[in-house]
C-alpha cells in the first residue's frame, strides 16, 4: 500500500490523520521528535507505524524524514503561525525532490478568496502561492473550526465541570464545526482525487452553528444542562496560553495571548464570515464524502468526555 507521511503526527490533528489513514489501509509514517508520538493515545494499529524525526526549522533533516514517501500530509505549529508562509514552500521543495505524489496541506484555519485579510488567512494565502511555486503537487484544505477543541484542557473543564461552554463566540456568529476525523477525511479522498492537484477549498462539518445551539447539543448528548457563556477573546488567548504549558516559551506568552485576542475579534465581526462554509458545494465536489461526516451531535455522543492525558492542546 501507499505510504502517507505525517508532519506533525504528535498533534491532535495529526493523530486523527495516522488514524484515519491506517483505517484506510495505507502505510503510515509519523513525523515527530518525539519516540512516542501518540502518548498512549488508543490508536488501533498503531504498532504499524514507523517513526521518523524532523526538525521543521531544520531543512537538513527533510529528506531522512520524506524518503520513499507517496504523500505527505502537513499541518503547520499554531505556535508558528506567522512562518507558514516560507515554512511549506520549503517542505514543498523537499517534498518535490523527494518525488511525492501529492502534498496536502491542513491549514487549519480559512482560506480567502482574495489578498489583504489579516492573521493567519492572509498567511495562509501566501502559503498556498509559496507551495504551488514548490514544484511540488498540491491540494490544500481550509478547515475552519475544530470539533474536537471542545474535548482539550481549555474547554472540557469549563464543559463538564461547570457545566458551561466557554468560548469567545458572539451569539451571532455561525460556525460549521468539523471534527478533525473528518478533516482527515478529506485529506485522505484529495489523494485519490487527480482533478484536486492545484486546488483549495473551505471545508467545515454539515451543520452550521451559533454558540446556543452548540450548548444545547452538548446538553442533550450530556444529559445535563450546559449554559452557553461566551468570554472575551482576550480571555480567550489567555486560556490558550496557559492551557499550552510549556510547549509555549515564557517570552512569547503574551505576545501569543495578544495574537489569539485579535483574531478572535476579527472572526466575530469580519464581514467575510471565516467560520462559514458553503457546504452544499463542498458536497458536490466530494460526493465520495456523503454519509460520511458528522455533525456535532453524532460527534459527541462518540467521544470520551472523561479525564485524559491524550488530548494536546494544540497541534
């Protein structure tokens, strides 16, 4: 079988890739510094994966990293947001000299349809043009807002311990959530797909949200009633910060707060609405893909909302 190589396989996102991969059947390789990328997160087959090291500001260790590899799928650090731009053009010409097949790129976060948006989306517009001047193939995926960040230490205590969803959404704003299973999903249909080298394309999850649904949807599949009390994106980018540990250097705390803070302003007034997704035609695109994702419901009900050492926050 093919093999798939993952940049960033000790993140959340990343481990929902290696798992939706090896569901698939593929051959997997996990690219973390780490010996144990998964921290005994229950992964089935997971003793199939081979492990290799990298270091993303070291191009040296790239062609170790993508030797004999069919596909990458890369994820870039949130820590390292204001790199991605020069960060994928270089795995893009590694990955080129390397020989892989497609190269498909999980932003993380919105793409827009046009230059001069601030944060992450125009970096992510700078992104795209640097791994399409790679001479590597390219499918990239903006995938707007995460299901799964309900479950990490900055939002499940709030949820099962306060029986309070927090997060620093207006009532107004609609969200389509995604889970990152399905995020991995598309990643894994792109690669069979020779019409998607050279695209981008908005993905969420099937339902479109405002923050009061999202809180009556955990109360149902809980059994309990959750409140919906938004906080403020400065409070936010604290949360963040401080639910990152150590994985966030001391002198760059607050400027990371500050970063999250802006960002989170801007999603709930920008009149571009980056947590929206036209679905019906993501839906027409991937028609492979009907059935198969989970609206937030579905979602819940299959998780563990228990205490686990398994869930980075970021990544």
């Amino acid at each position: 079988m093919a093999l798939i190589t993952v940049v960033g396989a000790s993140g959340r996102q990343g481990m929902a890739q290696v798992r939706q991969a090896l569901k698939a059947g593929y051959d997997v390789r996990a690219i973390s510094r780490q010996e144990d990328p998964f921290g005994g997160a229950k992964i089935e087959g997971v003793e199939r994966v081979e492990v290799r090291p990298m270091d993303l500001y070291d191009p040296a260790t790239y062609p170790a990293a993508f030797e004999g590899t069919d596909y990458i799928f890369y994820t870039h650090p949130l820590q390292a947001r204001e790199d991605r731009a020069d960060t994928i053009g270089v795995v893009g010409k590694a990955a080129a000299e390397a020989g892989v097949k497609r190269l498909v790129w999980n932003t993380s976060s919105w793409i827009p349809d046009k230059p001069g948006d601030p944060h992450t989306y125009g970096n992510n517009t700078a992104g795209i043009n640097a791994l399409w001047r790679s001479g590597c193939p390219g499918t990239v995926f903006g995938s707007v807002l995460f299901m799964d960040n309900l479950l990490t230490n900055w939002a499940r205590p709030f949820i099962m311990n306060e029986d309070r969803y927090v997060y620093p959404h207006e009532p107004h704003l609609e969200c389509n959530w995604i889970s990152l299973d399905d995020v991995a999903k598309f990643m894994l249909a792109a690669i069979k797909r020779p019409d998607l080298e050279g695209a981008w394309l908005n993905i969420g999850g099937p339902k479109r949200m405002r923050g009061p649904q999202v809180a009556e949807t955990l109360s149902k599949v809980l059994e309990k009633e959750v409140k919906y009390d938004p906080c403020t994106p400065a409070e936010f980018g604290e949360l963040l910060v401080k639910a990152g540990g150590d994985d966030v250097p001391e002198e760059a705390r607050a400027d990371m707060a500050a970063g999250i803070a802006a960002f989170y302003e801007y999603n709930n007034t920008a009149p571009t609405k980056p947590f929206e997704v036209d679905m019906d035609n993501v839906m027409e695109r991937f028609p492979e893909l009907e059935g198969e994702l989970q609206d937030m419901e579905e979602w819940a009900a299959d998780q563990e909302w228990g205490e686990s050492n398994f869930r980075p926050a970021f990544g």
